[in-house]
C-alpha cells in the first residue's frame, strides 16, 4: 500500500543522498555532452557539503565539518593521482571531493571503488566497440610502463598531454555517476 507519510519521512533521513544523487546525474550529462565537469557546479557542492554537514547532519558542528573536510580529502586523493599524470580533468576530482563532502569518509572510498569499475567497464566497452583492443592494450602497457619508470608527475602529465589526441576520451563524470549512485542504492542509502 502507498504510504505518503512513510515516504516523506524517508525522504527526510535521505534527502542529502538524494541531493548528491542529483547533482551526480546533472555532472553526467554535462561531463558527456562537453567532456567536463564546470566549477559552478563541483565549487558549490563542496562548500554545500561543508556547510550542510556543520549545520544540519546528525552530527552537526565541528564534528560535522571534520567528518566533511575528511570526505572531501578522500574524494581528492582518489582521483589526484590519475589527475597528476593527465589521466583525468579537474573536475572529475572536483566532484568527487563533492561527494565526500557530502557523504563523508568511507562512503566515498565505496563510492570511488565502485566507480572505478564502472570506469573500467565503461572502458573495455569502449575499446571493444570500437574494434581497438590492440591500440590500446598496448598504450596502457606502455602508460604502466611510464608510470613505473617515469616516476615525475609533470614528465608523466606531459607525456599524457601529447598521447591525448589519439585516445578515446571517457568523461569520468559518468562512471562517478553510475558508481556512486549504485552504490548509495545497493546500500540502502536512497530510501
């Protein structure tokens, strides 16, 4: 039976899942139709989630804006690293810091995880597609290889920025999208 009070009252615990949720979905769309992810979206997410959580989460307060700020350092040092080297834009970083502010610490390490498989599915779907699994399982040995001899983040992001052009571009947005999203619903968090 349709229980309108259960419902409200659902959506009372949940709704900063849900916000998050939404902006995730907005991030997407955007990220896939421009390949990136603005500032004026991913800038007010962060401090949304600063401020919601010193303000309004159960734990509001300074504990709320420590639990935030931590969220926010694990949704940065995720991604930072396949940022440094060109892997990724920007905003694809940007806003998985806003979903720790937001969701806080370890929902956003399960969220990440998640995400990156999505990534990689999304990924190898793509290669497939488009008949280039040679191409490109020899350029990912070859960024391994980069990586693991390289070792200078700015040496490594310039090599990437000259590789870029013959690489199919994912926009990452989605697969944070997807696997963020799978993930608040998997665990119950959307209601």
């Amino acid at each position: 039976m349709f229980d309108f009070q259960e419902i409200v009252s659902r959506l009372g615990e949940t709704w900063p899942c849900w916000v998050v949720t939404v902006t995730l979905v907005v991030a997407a769309v955007i990220d896939g139709l421009q390949l990136k992810v603005p500032n004026w979206l991913t800038f007010p997410m962060i401090a949304s989630g600063w401020i919601y959580s010193a303000a309004f989460s159960p734990y509001a307060g300074w504990e709320g804006l420590f639990l935030s700020l931590i969220g926010t350092a694990v949704g940065l040092a995720v991604l930072l690293p396949p940022y440094a080297v060109g892997g990724m834009g920007a905003g694809d970083v940007k806003l998985m810091a806003g979903v720790g502010a937001w969701m806080w610490g370890t929902v956003t390490l399960y969220a990440f995880a998640v995400s990156a498989l999505a990534g990689g599915l999304i990924a190898i779907g793509m290669v497939l597609w488009r008949g280039a699994w040679e191409k490109h399982k020899n350029q990912f040995w070859s960024i391994i290889n980069e990586i693991i001899t390289v070792k200078d983040p700015e040496k490594l992001a310039e090599i990437a920025a000259e590789r870029k052009p013959r690489m199919f571009l994912l926009p990452y947005g989605i697969p944070i999208a997807i696997g963020s999203i799978a993930y608040f619903a998997w665990s119950g968090m959307l209601g």
